[in-house]
C-alpha cells in the first residue's frame, strides 16, 4: 500500500541521524534520506518528517521547497523570516539552479534532450500526475545521458519548472521510468530497485548575504 493511501498509511520512515551538511545563521542545507517525507502528511501516521525532525533542534526553521518522499538528496530551510523571503522568492522567480541523479529503464537513444509537457493531477489516480496537454501547467525539464548500461540508463536532470512529480513523469513520457518508482514504474522497472532511484544532487542560489552558494551532495547509488 502507498504512504499516501487514505485509508491505511503504512509509513516506515528511515531512522537515520538527521545529516545536516551546512548552517550559517540564515539557512540550514540538509542530506534528506529516501522514504522520509519533507513535511508532515494530513494524516496522523504522517506526522514524521524532515522538517519535524529539524524543528525539534531549530524551532524556527522553515522549509523552502520540497523533495517527494522517495528523493534523496539536497533540501534548504531558513532559520529567519528574512532570509526564507528572499531565497523563496528565488525558487518562485525559477532563479535557482537544480540538478538531479536518476536511472533510467531502457537504453535512451540521444545523448541530451529537453522535454515541454504540461503536468496536471491525475484525479483517477491521486496522488499521481500526468501529461496533460488541456488543463496542464507548463513544465520543462532538461536532461543529458552519464552512462549507458545492459537495461538502464544513468541519466543528469535540470528542472527548469518546479512541478509535483515533474521529472518522474517527464521521463516516463519518453519511454523511460525510473527504477524503483511505485507510482509509475511496473514489472522488472519496479523490482530493479529497493528504492526510487531520483537522487536531488545539487542546488545554487543567492544566499541572503549576497553570494552566490552552490551545494552537492554526491549520489548514493
């Protein structure tokens, strides 16, 4: 059963000690684990997070943006109003700059490729979204092969949209899921993996003292 199910949650978040890879007075950058939600679901069962987990050491800590639960990788709270205003507006203005680590099923033919699709909620099939070319959002994605293998291809993603599930579905569109994905991944896709293999690698932004920071974290697998 999925995390999100209505009914039942079954949620068995990783217990890992919270990896904290930069503070200043301004921002904390942290290493979020796959299987632990960013912030608390509606439900109860939901309640452990990666924001929980860093109030109960920094209370005035505030998320910025969100990875899906089965992400790894790089997640940015600030730790005062003002900062959070001002690197929120970056993420909201697409000033940011993102890049992701996935594995691919299939051989991809290109070598890099840009998608534009539009991405809108399933309402069959919540939480998952879909290409949806008459109630869409806008959402591009760029993409570019590291490494060809047997069945799988290890691929560099740059969102340049910010949409739920955008790379996942964008892959998907193309004829290529990612390995472990429950969402939108079946058969030999989904088995490959014991996890989602979507790893968010690194992020540049202004920090609120004027720099330019960029921060990586290197991929698990």
């Amino acid at each position: 059963m999925s995390a999100y199910s209505s009914v039942s949650p079954v949620y068995n978040p990783p217990m890992d000690p919270l990896s904290v890879i930069y503070q200043d007075a301004d921002i904390l950058v942290l290493d979020k684990p796959s299987g632990l939600l960013s912030v608390p679901g509606r439900d109860p069962a939901l309640s452990d997070s990666l924001a929980t987990r860093v109030q109960k050491q920094f209370p005035k800590a505030l998320m910025i943006h969100r990875l899906d639960k089965d992400t790894s990788g790089v997640v940015l709270m600030s730790l005062n109003r003002k900062a959070h205003a001002l690197i929120a507006r970056q993420f909201e203005e697409r000033s940011t700059e993102k890049s992701y680590v996935a594995v691919v099923w299939g051989n991809v033919a290109e070598d890099e490729g840009l998608i534009d699709l539009p991405l809108a909620i399933d309402q069959q099939n919540k939480p998952r979204h879909r290409v949806d070319y008459e109630h869409g959002k806008s959402a591009q994605s760029r993409w570019q092969v590291l490494e060809r293998n047997e069945q799988t291809t290890r691929v560099r993603l740059f969102p340049l949209t910010g949409r739920t599930h955008q790379l996942r579905v964008h892959m998907r569109a193309i004829g290529h899921v990612m390995l472990g994905d429950e969402f939108y991944a079946e058969g030999a896709a989904l088995q490959a993996a014991d996890r989602l293999l979507l790893h968010a690698e690194s992020l540049s932004f202004r920090h609120p003292d004027g720099r330019t920071v960029n921060f990586t974290i290197p991929c698990p697998f």
